[in-house]
C-alpha cells in the first residue's frame, strides 16, 4: 500500500515538472505575431494600443520603453528588448 502511494506522488511529481515548460505563455515572438496586424514586421503604436488590456496610458509609456529607436514602431528585436541604445 505505501508502495503504492510512493508511486503516484512520485507519478504526479514528474507530471508536474515535465509540464512546466509546455504550459508556459506565449513566446515574445508569438506576442509580437499577434500585435502585428497587417504582417510587415512592425508594431505601430495603433496595433499596440489594440493589443494593450490594461490602462491605455500606462500602454503608451511601455511602448516609448520598447521603441529604442524612436521611430514609432517596433521590430521583434527591440520588442525582446535585444536592441541597446
């Protein structure tokens, strides 16, 4: 009986950690994907906005944070914040 009980801690332990990864949220690129409506490689600040569910202030300070170039879109390399000034 302990043996038995051992076993299916044990079998829910593995469970558990080998799911982790595979229950992760999206991946940057794939929230970038999403935002960028139109497919040309850049997030403008309208498609940003619309993609934005909280506070539509707060969303356009985040995103002067990720436009490092300040030209008013973002690419994947500065969304993923690999683009240094």
């Amino acid at each position: 009986m302990k043996r038995s009980i051992c076993l299916i801690v044990l079998g829910a332990l593995l469970v558990t950690l080998t799911a982790g990864p595979l229950m992760a949220g999206p991946s940057m690129a794939e929230m970038f994907k999403a935002m960028d409506k139109n497919s040309d490689g850049k997030v403008t600040v309208a498609e940003f906005m619309a993609a934005c569910k909280q506070d539509k202030e707060k969303c356009s300070g985040d995103f002067s944070w990720y436009d490092r170039n300040r030209d008013g879109a973002l690419t994947l390399p500065e969304f993923e914040g690999k683009v240094k000034n």
